[in-house]
C-alpha cells in the first residue's frame, strides 16, 4: 500500500482512533464538556456556600416530605428513592445495550421500554419535589437586611406560620392587578399574613421562638430568647414568605432556592431529553431499523448519555442533599 | 465496540460469569453505597462530626462514596474498563484536571468572602 493511499484511509474516517466508534466518540466529547457544565455549576454553588458558610440552610430539615405521607418527619428518603430509580434504569439500560450485542431485539425491547419508564418516574419524582419546595410547609418572616427568621417551640421543633397567627380581618388588603389601577404596575400574590399579624400572634402565644439562620458551634440554628425574638420581629421584619421562589425562599438563603432551582432544574432537562431520545431509539428498535443494519450501536450512544445523567445525579444528590 | 468485556470488579475480587451477572453484582454494590449513604446522613454519628483537613469527617466519606460510585457508574455501566487506556485517560484526566482547579479557585474565593463580611466590614445582620 502506498503512502499516499494510506493516508487517505486514516484521515478518510478508514481507522477509528483509540477503538472507539465515530458515533461513541462524539458522545464522550459531549460528555466531557457537559460534565464541565454541571461541575460549573456545582462549584458555584460551593462558592455561595463558602461565602455564607455560617448561615446556609441545612437539607435535611428543608426536604423532609414524602408523598402520601402528611406530617412525617422523612429527611431524605425520597431523594434517596428516586436516586435509586435512577440506578435502577441504568442498570435496565446496561441490559439493553448487552442484549444489542447479541442482537435479541425483544430483550433490547423490553429494557429500552424499563428505561423510559424508570426515567420517566424520575422526572415525576422532580415535579413533585419542586411543588413541595415552592409551596412551602411552615412560613417565615424576611428581615430588613434579607436575613429568615423561622419559629421554633420550646422544644426547638418548627413551628407554622398557620398554627399561632390569626388574620386581622379589619386590616386586610387586596392584592394590586394592573386591571384595577395603574396598568403599569401589578405585584405578585401577597403572603396570607402581614408582618403585624405574626408580630401580634408571637406576642400572644408564649412558647414561639424566633430561630435565626446562624449555626452554632454544633451545626445547628441558633434560637434567640423570647424578649430577642420578640424584637427582632418588631425591629427588623419586614416581609412575609411562604414558600420559595427565586427572589424568597421560607428555608434561608435565596442563593440556595436559587441553585436548587437551576441545579436540579438543568438535570430534570437533561433527563426530560434523555427520556425523549429513549423513546426515539425504542421505536427505531421496535420497527427493527437497527436489526436491519446488523448493529445496535446506537443503543449503546443512548446508554452513555443515559448513564452520564445518572452519574451527574450521583454527585447533585451528595452535594445538594447530603453534605 | 468490543464485545468481549472483563468480567471482575474489585481488582478481581469478585469475578462474574457473564456482562449480564456483573451488571447485577454492580448494581447491588451501588445500592449498598446508597444505603450507607442515606443511613449516616441520617443518624449523623458524633464521632464523625470532628473535622479533617477543615471538613467534617462524615463530609468527607460522603465525597469518597460518591467518587466510588461514579467509578463504578463510568466503568461497567459506559464500559469504560473495556475501552482503551488513551480513550480512558483522555477522558477521566482531563475532566478530573479541570474540575479540582475550578473547584479549588471557587471554594478558596467563596471563604474570602466569607471572612469579608465576617472580620465586620459589611454588615449583613440587620
């Protein structure tokens, strides 16, 4: 063989560098610099942590719900669950990227299909969780310099907003609409109660504390004492929130509703993309388009994608939920 | 790519007969980890809240099962360990390279802030 021809077939796509497919290739290209992506973003939410080191809110006392399960303390149980669905449907996707190899299109079928299934009870999973944490459980008051005050009993359990302030009827206010005013201006939906209102119900109600977002030596909240608590409601409050959104956040920090938004946001894309190319390959595989050409590699392309999700899951519910 | 996979994990601790049987024996050492995970994150032991290297001990395992995991994710479920050391190298090295640094000039920033505010030139406690 001349060199000239030689040369052809190696820079012609004749020789796969490395033993690696053109097709698998690209996608660990992709890999590599979508993992850089998410390290991105993990990394700046270590930054934010760093910079309020001292104050940042503590996981297990923000995720704590499960579903069909009112009222019970849970801390993590359910993350743990859905990363374990994760797994699972990686481990279906391993199976079917196995059975391709021997060319078993019904095997390939039924674990493509367990995949998508899998990937799918995830995304729900996610939706639940943020309608959780968007709705909020238990209320707080926003100071003037946008630091949370929660409440706590005696006891140092959390207390709600609904269980010692009362509405003042006389003092209500409609929520301002563009339609019944000035057309420029409108805000949001307003809290169920004012800054008044919770100010009255602390008085009232002997056993409430106020519990402020600095952690002790210990890694817990520090709760101030009844005359602290009583102050810093009438000095420094300023707003009440309910739930989380992008500007409040009931838990703390705004930074970290903020990550938590973006963070799992990004992957419940990824997974949402990672389900719809699932279903793409399932029917190729279905109308046998990959038995035709002798060769279920693009069933294997799926999988790395798919196990890559899976793996940036691994490292989200460490640093979000457990550290 | 190649059809042929190894078939042992742990350095050859545990041998399997089949992809199908490794596939199953990773995914039961992965729920194990899983569980270990959920377990000390719950119970929280006092022993492992003293501090190593300026983190919590039980932080620290936390960072070490993750990497564990991911090991195991990358390796038998991509099919890392059948493919070639180059592929492998350029792949892992490079995305671990990067990360540590953008990690580390973050992490380092993020406690400069931190003591920013709290040696009381910025009052943010109001």
């Amino acid at each position: 063989m001349s060199t000239a021809v030689a040369e052809g077939k190696t820079w012609g796509g004749g020789n796969q560098p490395l033993q690696a497919s053109y097709g698998k290739m690209m996608m660990w290209f992709f890999i590599v610099s979508d993992a850089l992506t998410f390290s991105g973003f993990l990394a700046a939410y270590g930054f934010s942590r760093f910079k309020f080191i001292d104050a940042w809110p503590i996981a297990d006392e923000v995720f704590t719900h499960f579903p069909f399960l009112h009222g019970v303390d849970a801390p993590m149980y359910y993350v743990a669950f859905m990363t374990f669905v994760l797994i699972m449907s990686s481990v279906t996707m391993v199976l079917a990227v196995d059975a391709g190899h021997h060319l078993n299109k019904s095997k390939v079928t039924i674990y493509m299909f367990l995949t998508i299934l899998g990937g799918l009870i995830f995304v729900g999973s996610q939706a639940w969780e943020w309608n959780t944490f968007i709705k909020g459980d238990y209320g707080a008051v926003q100071t003037k310099g946008g630091n949370i005050l929660q409440f706590v009993d005696t006891d140092g359990h959390r207390v709600a907003l609904r269980d010692f302030v009362a509405v003042d009827t006389h003092a209500e206010r409609t929520q301002h609409e563009d339609k019944s005013g000035l057309w420029f201006v409108s805000e949001g939906t307003l809290p169920t109660y004012t800054v008044e209102e919770v100010l009255h119900g602390l008085e009232a109600h002997e056993n409430v504390l106020v519990r402020t977002q600095t952690l002790t030596a210990e890694g817990e909240k520090t709760v101030l004492s009844r005359a602290e608590s009583l102050k810093q409601i009438k000095d420094n409050g300023k707003l009440v929130v309910e739930g989380a959104n992008l500007h409040v956040n009931e838990y703390g920090s705004p930074l970290f509703a903020d990550f938590f938004f973006f963070i799992t946001g990004f992957h419940g894309f990824h997974v949402f993309s990672g389900v719809v190319i699932n279903i793409i390959i399932f029917f190729n595989v279905v109308l046998g388009t990959y038995e035709r050409r002798g060769s279920y590699e693009m069933v294997e392309k799926v999988g790395l994608y798919w196990h890559f999700v899976d793996l940036v899951w691994v490292f989200v519910f460490t640093f979000f939920y457990l550290v | 790519m190649a059809h042929e996979h190894k078939l042992e994990i742990f350095r050859g601790l545990w041998k399997f007969k089949s992809n199908t049987q490794k596939i199953w024996g990773v995914l039961a050492f992965l729920t194990f980890v899983t569980i270990i995970e959920v377990a000390l994150g719950i119970i929280k032991p006092e022993m492992l809240m003293g501090k190593v290297l300026g983190m919590k001990a039980l932080n620290w395992i936390f960072i070490i099962l993750t990497i564990v995991k991911a090991y195991y994710i990358t390796w038998d479920f991509m099919h890392m360990r059948d493919e070639t050391k180059g592929l492998r190298r350029a792949v892992v090295w490079t995305a671990i390279f990067l990360i540590l640094y953008l990690i580390f000039i973050l992490l380092q920033e993020g406690g400069y802030v931190f003591r920013v505010y709290d040696e009381g030139y910025i009052k943010r406690d109001f």
